[in-house]
C-alpha cells in the first residue's frame, strides 16, 4: 500500500537520484529490473522507467493493464517509446544510465537500436550505491521486518520433533514464518543465488562445499539446487543452524541462530562464543568513518588467537566476508572483506555473521541485522543469542 508517508519518501529517493544522475553528467536513467523499479515507484510492473535529469519520471508499462497517470503510457513494446517522447516535444536522451550488469545482451542491444544513445553507463552499480543508504522509511520497514523475524525465531523450538529430517524441521519453520506475515521470496542480487526462503543446516551438512556465494553451503536436496537442508536425520550431539529470510516487508533482515540436540562438544561451545565476542567488538568500533576491511580484519584476528581459523566461515571451502549489506536484496553493499573500499556511512544496514563450522557436529556461531547511526551502530535483531538446546 503506497501511504503519504512512502509518497514523500519516494519523493526523497527521487530528488536524492537525480543529484546524482547530474554528477554522472547523464541526461537521465532508464530502469527495468524490479528491484530498481520497486525502489524508485513504490510498485512493481512490467517495462520501463526513465528519470530524466531535471524532470518528473515516465513509466511505460507493459503489464499489468490498467494502470493510469499523467506520465504513465501503456505500451507492448520498447519500440513505442520514441514515437511517446517526441509526441509529447520531448528530446530523445543521448547520455544514459542503464543497467548493464542485469539486463541481458540482446536487451541491450535492442535499447541501443531503438535510442541511439551516444553514451551509457552503468546504472546496477549506480542504484546499489544509493541504495545502500537507507531513507527514514526503509529503515522503519527493516525494523518491522526484524521483530517480526524474531518472533518468528521465537517458535523455532516447538517445530522440533525427534527423528525428523533437517528439510521437515525447514518446513516447520517455513509454515510459521508465512503465518507470521512472511512474503516468502529470499531475493538476492547475481546469478546462481537461488535458495528457498533460507538455509538449514544440520551436523555435517554444514560442511558440505556449495557453488552459491552465501557465507555457508549445504548439499541441498538435488544437484539442481546444490545448498542448504539435504534430508539429514538430527540426531543426538549436533547442531542445527537456523538461518532463514527477515522477509516480513519488502526489506530484508538476516539472522543467524543455533540450536542443539542433545549434548555437543565443547570446541562448538568455545566457537559460539567467539562469534559473540567478535559482535561485540565490532558493536564498540564499528561508526561512520570506520572501514569495512578493518572490521573484517579486527573479526579475523580474534579467530587467529582463539586458534579457530580452520573452522571460521567454514571448512572444506571458507568464505571471505563476515558481513554484508542488506534492503530490498539480502546481498547490497558494503561487504566487510579484507580488500574491501568502503566505509561505514550513516543510515547503511548490514547484517554481521562470523560463523564456525566444527567437524562432525556442525556450524555454529550468530548473525544479526545493524543500523549505522550517526556515533556507532544498532542492532535491530534483537533475540536471545546463546546456543539453544532442543528438546
């Protein structure tokens, strides 16, 4: 629902875009994907959204039908679109923003053909960088996406039965979170990042290598979709990584908690406490100004004396990131990475997740969601931390 509050908000994004369109030099920006188009309209259709430089945005919409404005035009192709702008004693743009990194060759191609343009540039990175900072309602939506993300979490125990596998113990979660106002759609920007409104992984699942860029793998149900819950029976002495999707709106939180059956090894314990004390040192430094790779940096040196680092963000394949930024994808900008350029800015969200892998029992370690506000950071999953028996 577009509310008074979400117009001027888009309003914000709007004006906040265009100053930034100016600096590029580009006459404006041609928009196709969902995400982008969501972000700037507040809605999600078919086609195209141009944002001149120093006008008000035209939507030519495919599908759905029936949509109206005063700058809205049904059209069934891309071709339309001139014949729209010199109708109206508009000027053909020249000098665009498109995004290169998502649409396809052949749609390039046909933009090209149809316009002309002189010049493009890249409007995937343009719009992650804006996006990466959030506006006064997107934050509102994370923080209802959070509460309702733990209290979601809060009945993980009660789907537990013994002898069942870690896919029924998903769906268990999976049917709560719908109730509990899940859109039940994990969106994640890249190709091969498919995965099924989150990951579960069981003992030594959590081990298994995977082919999708998430912190962990898992083997997954077919060769087809090789990550997350596999089929395996939890058992006495492992543990259970719950890490499903914060979609609750349409912006996306992350969390990370661990649950236990039975009795486990103390290195899993000493592990999960490492997690805890890498979170609390990064809640101390990490501010406006701080970069992401000393943060990253600072996590791994306290793995390095704790004597954990063949097990940190893995095994048999380790990922090199502990944190990454969040919105309306699960995977934004910044990503806390050893060689990463950026910096914490106020208003960026990121969720933090230094996670261990221990042989023959499985991964533990927390993640939680942060706000960067203007002296540190928030945390806005809020929800008990410790390893979690089930019983």
């Amino acid at each position: 629902m577009i509310t008074n509050k979400l117009i001027k908000d888009l309003f914000f994004r709007q004006k906040r875009v265009q100053k930034a369109i100016r600096e590029t030099g580009a006459d404006g920006m041609l928009l196709t994907t969902d995400v982008n188009i969501y972000y700037m309209t507040g809605v999600v259709f078919n086609g195209y959204y141009y944002l001149p430089v120093d006008d008000e945005p035209l939507l030519f919409v495919k599908r759905p039908g029936g949509l109206s404005g005063e700058r809205l035009f049904s059209i069934r192709k891309p071709e339309a679109i001139p014949d729209i702008f010199l109708s109206n004693g508009w000027q053909l743009p020249e000098n665009v923003l498109l995004e290169t990194d998502e649409v396809s060759y052949n749609e390039y191609m046909r933009l090209q053909n149809i316009f002309h343009f002189k010049k493009t540039d890249n409007a995937t990175v343009f719009m992650r960088r804006i996006r990466m900072i959030k506006t006064p309602w997107e934050i509102e939506q994370l923080r209802i996406s959070a509460d309702r993300h733990a209290g979601t979490y809060a009945r993980i125990p009660e789907c537990y039965r013994p002898g069942m596998t870690d896919v029924r113990f998903q769906a268990e979660i999976e049917y709560r979170m719908r109730l509990n106002g899940s859109v039940g759609f994990f969106r994640a920007f890249g190709p091969n990042m498919n995965i099924f409104m989150g990951s579960v992984l069981a003992g030594e699942n959590a081990a298994t290598p995977s082919p999708h860029d998430f912190a962990l793998g898992g083997g997954g149900q077919t060769a087809f979709c090789p990550i997350g819950a596999n089929g395996t029976l939890l058992s006495e002495g492992m543990t259970v990584m719950v890490d499903m999707a914060g979609n609750y709106t349409e912006y996306l939180t992350d969390m990370t908690r661990v649950y236990s059956i039975g009795t486990i090894p103390e290195l899993a314990y000493r592990a999960h406490r490492i997690s805890q004390e890498i979170q609390d040192a990064i809640e101390v430094t990490a501010k406006p100004g701080v970069a992401c790779a000393d943060l990253y940096n600072m996590a791994y040196a306290i793995v390095e004396k704790a004597g954990l680092t063949d097990y940190f963000m893995g095994t048999k394949q380790q990922a090199k990131f502990a944190g990454h930024g969040i919105g309306l994808e699960i995977n934004e900008p910044p990503v806390f990475t050893p060689r990463s350029g950026e910096m914490l800015e106020e208003n960026m969200t990121f969720a933090l997740e230094p996670k261990f892998v221990i042989p023959q029992t499985g991964a533990v370690g927390i993640e939680n969601s942060f706000l960067v506000t203007d002296t540190g950071i928030e945390k806005l999953t809020v929800f008990k931390e410790d390893i979690i028996p089930l019983t």
